[in-house]
C-alpha cells in the first residue's frame, strides 16, 4: 500500500518573525497551536483511494520528520509559504522521497514548482487527484497534472477532518462557495477557481458544527436548525436564504432561468440574500413590484408573509 503524508508549511522561514494571518499572539494567548486548519489539505485528502494510506502533518504543531517512513511528500503553498514549501521538497528529494506539489503557486507557476519536485498539480485538485494516485500506486506519475475545469461543489467531499488533532486548532472552516465574478487585481481566485459563483447545490436539513473537545477526534454535533438551501444560477447569480429556525430568513426551494429572468422559489418569507455581479433592472415579488438593495454584489430583499413566495430578478439582456 502506498503512503502518502501531506504537509502543510509554516509561512515565515524565521520563527521569531509575527505572522499576522496566523494571529499569532492571540492563539499563543488562548492555548491554540494555529488559527486556522487546512482545508484544502484536508479536502484533497479525503479525494484519496483507500488503497492508498493517508498521514499529515502540520508544521504549525510539530517538526517535519525528513526521515519519515512514507512514499510520498504531497505539498501546498500559497505564493506567501511556497519559499518555505520549496525548501521542503527539496530536503526530501534529497532523501530520495517523491514529491507532488500543488496549490495556488504552483498551478500559477508550474515550470517554477517543477524544479522543486517530481510532479506539479495544477487547478482544483479534487477531480483529478485519484489518477495521480492511480498512477502512483502503478508507478507511472507523470511530472504534469492539470485539472480540467472546475469540479461540481456537490461532488466534492467532506474534508478528512479525522487527521488532525482538533482542539490545536482555534477556528474550523466549512466550504461553501468557490468563485468569484469579480476581478480584483491583487486576487488568484478567478484564475484559480473561475469567475463563476459555484456553491453547494443540495438541501441540507442539518447544520453540522464542530464541536471542540480535548481530544485528538473532531466531534460533529447537530444544531436543531436547518440550513440554507445554496443555488448557482448560471454562474452570474447565487441565491441563498436561511431557514427561520436560525435566523429569519428565507428558506430557498429552486431556482431557474426563465425567457431572461432568475426565478427564485422560497418557502417562506423572511430575509433573502443574493450576489450578483450587476445590480437587476427591476424585481417582482408574487407578480408585484418590489424594492431589493444591491451594492457591492449584494442583493438583499425583505419577503413578507408566511408561505411559498415567487421571485423574478429582471437583468439587463447581456447577463443571461
């Protein structure tokens, strides 16, 4: 069976220097290792087939150990830790351990990460993840994988939280957009992710928390509330409502684009919450007129009334 240990890197190759992102005072004060787990770790390793052994290790909580039994290194970096995941492919190359980069730098940046390892993930990974293992386990990794498009946000699966110790940790992240049809200068998420909203497509009738505990294990406890029902709307649109029980808002049942209109279903009334790229031309709440506030891509809209609710988002004709 081949294993494969994933590593997530410091930033800062100097450990007395402050790392801000990693609100370093605060987590030292409050008993924390790090603020935030890795997400993107934790999702790829949980695209793995079960006939590979998964370990990780966060360097944030323990020394790398470059003796390490394992058969591959699999890395991530940012551009803001990837001099930090350079020298650590390098040092286990060295030792003769193969090593797979992937990430926001190197799928920006492949021919740059390919000097530092024997084979470059590029894009979102989870798609094309189990043929880099495939082809591990049959020994014939190829020094170039590019994901091909965006992977379905309803396909994609539950982090593999079970590998990390929990409690070392002070904030948990839970996934539930990937896009942006923004284009900020400064930002790798349209090129990295697409200028799409993709977000989570099915109903859940459970808000699962995680429940920090002194242990290693992460315990999901469920909250008497349902959540939001998420949905895409070609890509230029994206509705969510948030059941009563948590907050007062509008639970959304379907949505569709109809002869140039976004059609929104909600299942009651309350507060709606859409982003969208340009503000709509006008909006119609149960046949009638209704005012909705949009700035800076959020569209908020009060709904009245108790029961089923019919919403009908005119946009200019270059939209749809």
């Amino acid at each position: 069976m081949t294993t494969i240990t994933f590593i997530a890197t410091r930033k800062n190759l100097d450990r007395s220097e402050r790392e801000l992102y990693e609100m370093d005072v605060m987590i030292r004060a409050l008993g924390f290792k790090r603020s935030f787990l890795d997400l993107g770790i934790h999702t790829v390793m949980a695209c793995t087939p079960p006939t590979s052994k998964v370990r990780f290790v966060d360097e944030y909580l323990e020394d790398i150990d470059y003796s390490i039994d394992s058969d591959v290194i699999a890395l991530s970096a940012k551009t803001s830790c990837v001099t930090r995941a350079y020298e650590v492919a390098d040092e286990f190359r060295r030792r003769k351990k193969t090593v797979i980069l992937g990430g926001i730098h190197p799928s920006l940046r492949p021919d740059e990460a390919l000097r530092h390892a024997d084979s470059v993930v590029t894009g979102e990974a989870e798609s094309i993840w189990p043929s880099v293992v495939r082809d591990l386990e049959s020994k014939k990794l190829r020094e170039r994988y590019d994901a091909n498009g965006f992977p379905e946000m309803a396909k994609i699966p539950v982090p593999a939280w079970n590998h990390g110790p929990a409690n070392q940790y002070l904030f948990h992240q839970l996934q539930t957009t990937r896009g942006c049809p923004f284009r900020c200068r400064f930002c790798s998420v349209p090129d990295i992710s697409g200028q799409d909203f993709a977000l989570y497509l099915q109903r859940s009738d459970r808000l699962l928390r995680l429940k920090r505990e002194q242990t290693a294990e992460i315990q999901l406890n469920t909250l008497e509330a349902e959540v939001a029902t998420i949905v895409a709307l070609d890509g230029d649109f994206a509705a969510l409502g948030l059941s009563d029980k948590l907050n007062g808002g509008a639970a959304v049942l379907s949505s569709s684009w109809q002869d140039g209109v976004h059609v929104v279903e909600l299942a009651d009334g309350g507060e709606f919450l859409a982003f969208s790229e340009r503000a709509p031309s006008h909006v119609e709440v149960d046949g009638s007129a209704a005012h909705a506030t949009w700035a800076a891509g959020r569209l908020t809209l009060q709904i009245l009334g108790a029961g089923r609710h019919r919403l009908c988002f005119h946009f200019p004709a270059s939209l749809g």
